[in-house]
C-alpha cells in the first residue's frame, strides 16, 4: 500500500463513521479523491507513515471508532493510536470468548437488559458499555441477534447520550465480522443455563 492508497482508505472509513449517508461496505471503500490533490497536500508524510502500518484498514477502523475525528498525525506518529490497534485486534482474536466472558456481565432477566427502568432512562445493558464494563463488540452484536436497535432508536428516541453513539453502534455493527446464528445460540445458552 502506498501513501494515497492509505490516504484513500482514511476518507472512505472516516466518512463511513462521521456521515449517515456513506457505507464504507455498500460503495466498497469508494471515494472522490486524485493523485494530484493528494501530491498537494502537507499531510502526505502522515499517509506515507501510515502506508506501512501492517494492517492499514484494521488499524483504521479500530481508532476510528474510537475516535471518528482524530487526526492522521495522531494515527502515524502515536503510541497510542497503536496501542488502541492492538487492543482491538485482541478483542477480534478471542471474540467469541470475550463475548461470554462480558455476558456474565448482564442482569440474569434477559429482558431487563434492553429496557429501562422506572428510576433509569437508559437500559442496564447500555449503562454497562458507558461505565466501560462491556466492549462496543459486545453492545453491537447483542444488538443485532436480539434485534433490538430499532427497538432502542424509539425508546430513546431524543436522548443525547444515546445519539453520540448511535452512529457508532449503525456503522460498527457491519464491520465486526461474527456468526449470527452462532451468536445468537451463544446468547439462548447462556441465558437458559442461568
């Protein structure tokens, strides 16, 4: 990969977590950019750093989503930025572990993880991923085999905290590469042996 290669894959996976509109998956990484603009630009040492990155698209996605505005300055020089890196790509590795290890997590009704209380507006297992107790992975595929975005889109509707990372939920949830039905049977399991 080269320098505007990496520049290219940067705007495509940035856009795809900052704009509603753009799917990274859906227009495969497309988008408006030429080799001249990008020779012009002062940052292209940054992009040529970041070209070298073993896993350049990983390496994006697991700081992206952390942090959908940080800098490609921050990305090619920072320890941090690979220290996020790494951490993502160890959750990936044992995700199915991590997934049951952070299940233990959950209130033992199943139901009263997704819906709120009478004395909280937000429900227990989106209380748990801001007191940072279970991962974004976790929240995301819980999600998406319980089928209950929608659910959480009408429920807390105008709630600002839930809007901050709603977007983050949309645009992860396709990235994260897991086995639905496995998921699923891993959550039925787990909540019929409680």
């Amino acid at each position: 990969m080269n320098g505007y290669e990496a520049y290219k894959e940067y705007l495509a996976l940035k856009q795809h977590f900052t704009k509603p509109t753009y799917d990274y998956i859906k227009y495969n990484g497309k988008v408006r950019s030429n080799q001249d603009s990008f020779n012009k630009r002062k940052d292209k040492v940054f992009f040529d750093k970041l070209a070298k990155h073993e896993n350049v698209h990983n390496f994006l996605i697991a700081n992206l989503v952390k942090d959908p505005k940080v800098w490609v300055k921050e990305l090619a020089y920072s320890e941090n930025a690979e220290q996020i890196y790494l951490e993502w790509k160890k959750r990936q590795q044992s995700l199915s572990y991590h997934f049951k290890t952070e299940l233990g997590k959950l209130d033992e009704e199943f139901n009263s993880n997704f819906k709120p209380t009478k004395n909280e507006s937000h429900p227990f297992l989106f209380r748990l991923y801001l007191a940072e107790v279970i991962s974004l992975e976790t929240l995301c595929i819980l999600l998406k085999v319980t089928k209950s975005k929608k659910y959480w889109d009408d429920i807390m509707e105008y709630d600002p905290i839930y809007e901050t990372i709603k977007l983050t939920i949309e645009k992860y949830t396709p990235l994260i590469k897991f086995d639905e039905d496995k998921y699923k049977k891993i959550v039925l399991e787990f909540f019929t042996n409680l």
